[in-house]
C-alpha cells in the first residue's frame, strides 16, 4: 500500500518534472521530522518511568541516599540496592549448605552488625545451636555484651520469639536460625519491620527448599582462600564471595570481599596469568 509520502512524490512527478527534486526534499525533511519526533517521544518515556520509580521507592518509604552516613560500608554492593542504601528496616535471608557456609554467613552478618551496632545498640540473637563463640564477634566491631543470646529448641518458637522482637523499636537487629520458612512466616517478619523499622537477619541451616519469601533480599556467602601480605606466616583476613541472590527493587550480583580491621575491601578479579603465576609459586 503507498505511503503518503509516495503519493506526494508520484503526484509531483507527474504534475511536472521540476518538482522532483522539491519533492525529495520534502519527503527527506518529513523523515528526519518524524524521526526527531520519535527520539523525543522516547527521551520522555524514560524520564516518566524513572520518575515514576523513584516515586514508588518513596511510597514504600525507601528515601534517595542524601549523604555517606546513609552507607553501611559494603561498598560496591550498596549500588546493588534501591537508590544504593543497604535497605535496613528489613527482613534479610542467608542460604547456607553446610557448617562451613555457616560460620561465613555469620561472619558477614556480624560485620553487618558491627555497623548497626555502632551506636550502642543491641541486638537478639536466637538459636537452637550452640556453636557461636561470641568472643569472637569482636573482630567484626561488635561487642559481644550487647547480644541476648536466645536458646530455644522448636523453630516454631524461634519464629515466634523473632516476630516480638523485631516488633520493639528499641532494638538494632534481631537474628534468628532456622531451617525452614515459607511465605506466610516471612510476611509476618516482615509486616513487623516494617512498623519498628528493625533489621531483621535469617540464617537458614540446609534447607530443603527455596520457595518464594517476602524477604527484602535473599544471600549466600561462601569461603575464599585467604591471602598473606609480603608472605608473612600465619592466617590472612578471612575472605568471602558474597552473592545476592534476590533484592526487592535491585539489582542481584555477586562479589569477593575481605573483612580487614578496615571493615570489607573490594578485591581485584585476577586473570588467568595471574592465577596460574601464583600456582606456579605456590608448588614451588
């Protein structure tokens, strides 16, 4: 079917021969107007959905980051998050497989505390295990005598302890392990945050499962081998892979970090000539 513009072009050729040119020109112009008229339309389009996330960001009463007090020291990763703000006032869950995943997720949960903390806050930590030395929270900034260690041993008490103390304002984190948690626990955690504005951290012991959670994010921190300065001996600052596996209104990824008396430092992704360099050395 024929265009306008070839209708146009056809007439002013037939009416007389001079208006080609006059012609083309005009379909050119008519083309290029239409095409600006397009990327224009386009431009708005992104503003309005842009705008129209940072409003729904603040219906849900996640503020734009104002200034480097809003950050929690995670450095890269906080870009990961809406309007990269660590998203406190949550539910957030850990994944782990086996004990070895759990002693790092709880390593990096306490620096996460150490930061939460910082103002001498305190926090409930309630289990069913007893493998936590809590001496050893120190070396995450925290101090072990503003943590009310919970014993309890049916998970349905667990959860329940969990909900009521994430419901008291007074508290900077609650933390609870468990094994199972479905949709409907999760909301409830959740619905509880969300009027305390209490971080709430879940450490999920081999689950059987991963369903759908109304958690703010789901993570799993696994081991990396640690790495000595100047060949010093002794052991090195513990390192992780930190994965997001899901953020509500963000963006997953996965990181290497090591925790330092600096707090957690970005590391350098080496390449292969590196690797192999350092096996090399390493067999001697």
């Amino acid at each position: 079917m024929p265009t306008i513009l070839d209708s146009w072009f056809l007439y002013s050729t037939k009416s007389n021969g001079k208006n080609i040119l006059f012609a083309k020109i005009i379909s050119i112009s008519f083309v290029v107007l239409i095409c600006n008229d397009m990327v224009m339309m386009s431009e708005d389009k992104r503003a309005l959905i842009s705008r129209l996330k940072k409003d729904m960001l603040l219906w849900q009463g996640l503020k734009p980051k104002e200034s480097q007090e809003d950050s929690i020291g995670l450095g890269p990763m906080e870009e990961a998050f809406p309007n990269g703000i660590f998203p406190k006032g949550s539910v957030h869950e850990f994944i782990s497989t086996n004990r070895v995943e759990s002693a790092v997720s709880c390593g990096f949960m306490s620096g996460l505390l150490g930061n939460l903390m910082k103002n001498g806050g305190v926090c409930i930590w309630i289990s069913s295990f007893k493998a936590l030395f809590p001496a050893s929270l120190k070396t995450f900034g925290v101090t072990p005598e503003h943590i009310v260690f919970v014993r309890m041993k049916h998970e349905r008490d667990i959860l329940w302890a969990m909900e009521e103390a994430l419901k008291c304002e007074g508290l900077a984190a609650v933390i609870a392990e468990i094994h199972k948690l479905d949709f409907v626990q999760s909301r409830r955690l959740q619905l509880a945050v969300e009027k305390s504005r209490v971080t709430g951290f879940i450490l999920r012991h081999n689950p059987r499962s991963l369903d759908s959670t109304a958690c703010a994010a789901r993570w799993r921190i696994t081991p990396l081998p640690s790495k000595l300065k100047e060949n010093m001996p002794g052991i090195g600052f513990p390192r992780w892979e930190v994965e997001l596996l899901k953020v509500r209104n963000g963006n997953p990824g996965k990181w290497q970090v090591e925790w330092s008396a600096d707090g957690l430092i970005p590391l350098r992704k080496q390449s292969q000539s590196e690797n192999r360099s350092q096996r090399i050395q390493h067999l001697g």
